[in-house]
C-alpha cells in the first residue's frame, strides 16, 4: 500500500510502524521509509518466533488451541462471531493449521463463543452472519457475490465516514480465514457460551476440551497424533 501511494504521489513517505508487546503498548518503534521499515519490523519478528512448518517433525491428526474473548478489530469495540471464531479462530491463531496438520485434520478451539454483536464498530458483520454465512461459508465465492453490494451500501458507508464503524467491506474481509476449511476435516468448538454459535458455521461442539479430544479419538483413533499449539503471550513478561 506503502508502495501504491508514493507511486500516485509522486514522492516518498515518511511511515512509522510498531510491534506490539500486547493490545496496547508498542514493543519496538521504527521510522523511515516505507520497505526499510516494514523489513525491519520483519526481521525483529522472525528473531522471535521460527518458522511454522519447523515447528512439528510430523504432521499431526489434531491440533488443540485456545481462542482469547478479544481481537486486533475490537480494542475500543466487543468481539463478535465471526472475529472469535474465524478472524482470530481460524485467521491469527490457525497458522499451525496448513504448516503441521495433515489435510482432513480436525482443529479443536476453546473459544467462549458467544451471540454477540456490536452493531456501532461492526454494522456490516450481522448481516453477514445472518444473510451471507448460511448460503455460503466459500470465502472467495462470499467475496464474488456480497462485497460490492456492502462496500457500497449507503447506511453502512453513513456509519464509516460520520461514525464510529469499520468499513462494511470488513465483514467480508474476515470470513477470508474460511478458506482453511479446505484443509480441515472438522472443527470443534470446546466449552462455548452459546453452542448455537459454532453450529452456526457449521462447526460441532464440545462440553470441554477433554469431550473434544474424545470426539477426535472416536474419528481418527486413540493412536492418532495430537498437537497443541501455544500462541504467543498477549502480555510479555
């Protein structure tokens, strides 16, 4: 993007970027140009954490990972659905998913799911949630049809430019983390607040995380390999 606007500009930019070290304090500041600082930003990340397909010397039948009740798209906002369990279910948090599982694997989230919405941050999202997820749970077929029809909807465009919203392509931006499905056998929700909610995007659920191990057992066998994946802390020590 950095790239796109100096070259409709005519001139460079001055960018400054940010690792964070939780939801909200910086870790590291950089400044300067628009690629320096964006590769310095990378190097400092891949310092910290190695590459996801080095993690596993096999690919595994289940991978078990906790989702926290927040998101990058809701620091002065409440999650939502499609947040908890696809931005940050199966987006941020399921990047072990296509590196360690193997195709047909089943992803086990604790997540407390919940029937929730923030209609002031996120307009778009219910709509998307109750109209466009039961037709369809393809990303790029979501993307294809839907998205012209939000981005330019003018109650939705009132609410981004005069309000306090998201823009209403957003809520379409995020079903994209849908696309792992196409490596994922199942998903099964543990412990959430409202079952109704996982079910809604077709994913089954568990009365804990024991109950969802279980399940995977019963469908890949009591042999089978099991992962569970530690996300980086929120808060660093």
């Amino acid at each position: 993007m950095g790239q796109h606007l100096e070259g409709r500009l005519g001139k460079r930019i001055f960018k400054i970027d940010t690792l964070l070290a939780d939801p909200h304090h910086a870790a590291r500041i950089f400044a300067g140009a628009v690629d320096e600082t964006q590769r310095a930003a990378l190097e400092e990340q891949a310092a910290l954490y190695p590459p996801r397909r080095e993690a596993s010397q096999e690919r595994v039948d289940v991978l078990v990972y906790g989702v926290p009740d927040s998101s990058p798209y809701a620091i002065f906002a409440s999650v939502n659905p499609i947040l908890t369990l696809v931005s940050s279910g199966l987006g941020y948090l399921g990047g072990m998913i296509e590196a360690v599982g193997k195709p047909g694997c089943t992803v086990i989230m604790a997540a407390p799911a919940r029937d929730a919405w923030d209609r002031v941050a996120h307009p778009s999202y219910p709509e998307v949630w109750e109209r466009i997820l039961p037709e369809t749970r393809d990303p790029y077929e979501i993307t294809a049809r839907f998205a012209e029809d939000l981005a330019t909807r003018p109650e939705y465009i009132e609410a981004y430019r005069r309000g306090h919203a998201f823009h209403p392509i957003h809520g379409i931006l995020a079903t994209h983390p849908l696309k792992r499905l196409r490596h994922v056998g199942r998903v099964i929700v543990a412990a959430p607040l409202e079952p109704h909610v996982p079910r809604h995007l077709g994913f089954e659920v568990a009365s804990s995380v024991e109950d969802a191990v279980a399940q995977a057992r019963a469908r890949h066998g009591r042999d089978c390999a099991i992962a569970y994946v530690e996300q980086p802390p929120l808060v660093r020590p």
